[in-house]
C-alpha cells in the first residue's frame, strides 16, 4: 500500500491563517522497501471529497516531495 502522510503548507501540518500558498510538501508512507516517487500529481480542493477543484497541477515527473510550488495558485478565504 502506497499512501501520503504529514502533508504540509508551508512546512505547517493544518496551518490555520495562511494568506499565501507558497510551498507544499508531503511524506511518501509504503509497505514495501525502496518505494521512490517519479511523479505526482498536485490538487487542492474546497472540501474534503473534491467535488470542487481549485487547482490541479496534471502530472509532473518529478522526486520531489518538499518545497513544491503551485504555479498559479491563489489562495481564497
């Protein structure tokens, strides 16, 4: 099982307050050993199911899972 834990913004687990999305980051939890990322795919939603997308990045190849910036994404309150 592959699954993503401490998501943060702006190195804030659930930060409260924030008025600029600048960085985002995750940790990569897996069962098995030697699980790299190659890709991700970055959204943000107004709610919990996603029913409303307010960014999506599409795929991007990429390792990296920390100082991830959202090209184009304004935060509203």
């Amino acid at each position: 099982m592959l699954k993503i834990i401490k998501l943060t913004l702006n190195y804030q687990v659930n930060p409260f307050g924030i008025t600029k999305a600048s960085q985002f980051g995750w940790i990569i939890e897996s069962n098995n050993s030697n699980v790299l990322q190659s890709s991700y795919i970055l959204q943000v939603g107004k709610d919990a199911k996603f029913e409303s997308v307010v960014f999506d990045s599409g795929l991007v190849e990429s390792e990296e899972s920390a100082h991830v910036y959202a090209e184009g994404f304004t935060l509203e309150s």
